[in-house]
C-alpha cells in the first residue's frame, strides 16, 4: 500500500477518534452565564429557573404577548449558544399574538448540569409541565429549530400540541454531517442520536416544516426525509435561497408563519 494512502488512512482513523471522545462539544456548542448575568431584550420578559430531575433548575424565559394571548408557544433552540441570542428570536412569535417560553438546555446559560440527549427530552417534559402550572393558556404551540427541533418533535409526541412547527430540521443527527464524514463514524458512531424521524412518526399534531435550500449545516435533503412522515393536513414550506440562520429575513417565511398563526399576513 502507497504511503500517502496508510497516512490519510491514520488520519481518518485518528480524526474519527477525535471526534468521538469530543463530540459532546460538537453537539452541544453551549456558552454559560453567570447566575447574576442580565439579560437585555427589546421587550419585557420574565426569567424563571424550573425545577427538572436530579435537583437541576434549568434557565427560562418567558416573553408575553403584547395584546391579550392566543396561546403558549413553547421554543427549543438550537445548539449553540444560550438565551441571550435566542431569546430576540421571540419577537417573532409575539408579534402574532402569543405568549412564548423559552428554555435553556442543561449547561447552557444559567442552567445547571451537562447536557445530554435524554437530559434534554426530560428537561422539555418538565419545562412543559411548569409551564401549564404557571402559565395560562388557551391554545399549546411546539416550535423547534435545528437540534430543538428534535427534542420538539419528541415532547410534541407525547404531549400533543395544537401545533408542531419545525425549523431547519434534520431527520436524525447524523443528517447534518457532511458526506464525506459519515464514512468515518462507522467504527466510531456518534453517541447521540436526536432521531426527528422517529420523534415525528408518533406526533398526531398538525405539523410544519420551514427549510431553505441553501442550509449549509443541515441540508434540505437531510429536512426532506421528513416528508413522508406529513399528512395532508401539515405543509413542508421551502425557502428558495434560505440558509440556516436567516429563514426569518425572507417575506416568503414571515408571511406563512403569520398565516400559520393566523394573523394578517401583511403583518411585517
């Protein structure tokens, strides 16, 4: 055998490795805060710690409806990152009308402890439960974007939600890899699994998919093996040109959400 070809093989196997024993960083990209830390939003909101399994208390926030709600939208985020990022994304959905909770995953933010898949799925349940304790709704909304759209689609499965919406979803982790690197995992699969597919077969909820065509992290084709798991009462809305993080800067996405919501589309 070539020498160049036994040393891309080591480094294969030796990058395969890498990315084995590190890939709880891959996964879940988090950034903490301090307890103390303030958050800053262009709306009121709430800060809640919610009591979960195991003593931990994960970090929510809880932004109201500028007029009188419609119903709770309950929204998990993607991997990266924490609150302070993701909680200006809720201005999106107030604007229509309702009240939106977001949580922090565990070790993200102010939560306590480490993530992992079962942590997170558990931790929704429970954020979920709080949530019809503590916060009065008519109508229950799930919205999932990227890795949250997994851990949605699992509480939507068992929770059943007036409405399930997805986000530049993947039909299972290994949906958003490249390629050219799902050859190396096997001799050294992932640990974690996020399988939306299977999530998404058991939901009886209406369901709606936003994807962009140009999503350089989870590719359309990965979001369109969910398609056959849709009914004719869900949608699977493309965006043309959409990437990953900007599908809220096109009209054609705006407009349909707030049609979903049900709301004067011309509402900006």
């Amino acid at each position: 055998m070539p020498l160049f070809i036994r040393l891309a093989s080591l480094l294969i196997a030796l990058s395969s490795m890498a990315f084995y024993w590190f890939q709880d960083k891959f996964v879940f990209q988090k950034f903490r805060l301090e307890r103390n830390y303030q958050f800053q939003f262009d709306q009121p909101f709430e800060e809640h710690f919610i009591p979960t399994a195991q003593g931990v208390e994960v970090n929510a926030l809880l932004f109201r409806a500028p007029v009188s709600s419609k119903g709770l939208i309950l929204y998990f985020h993607g991997n990266r990152d924490n609150l302070q990022r993701w909680g200006r994304y809720a201005s999106d959905l107030t604007v229509h009308g309702y009240d939106v909770l977001m949580m922090d995953y565990r070790g993200y933010g102010k939560s306590d402890g480490e993530p992992d898949e079962q942590a997170l799925y558990a931790d929704a349940h429970h954020v979920l439960q709080w949530a019809k304790q503590h916060v009065e709704h008519k109508q229950l909304l799930i919205y999932g974007r990227s890795l949250g759209s997994s851990v949605a689609s699992q509480l939507a499965s068992i929770a059943t939600p007036d409405l399930l919406i997805l986000e530049t979803p993947f039909d299972e982790l290994t949906g958003a890899l490249s390629p050219l690197l799902k050859p190396l995992f096997m001799a050294f699969p992932l640990k974690y699994v996020f399988p939306t597919k299977e999530h998404l077969a058991r939901v009886t909820s209406r369901k709606v998919i936003f994807h962009g065509t140009h999503d350089g992290i989870v590719p359309l084709s990965s979001a369109l093996r969910l398609k056959p798991l849709l009914t004719e009462q869900d949608e699977f809305i493309i965006i043309q040109n959409g990437r990953h993080a900007n599908l809220r800067e096109f009209e054609e996405y705006r407009m349909k959400l707030a049609q979903i919501l049900g709301t004067n589309p011309t509402i900006p």
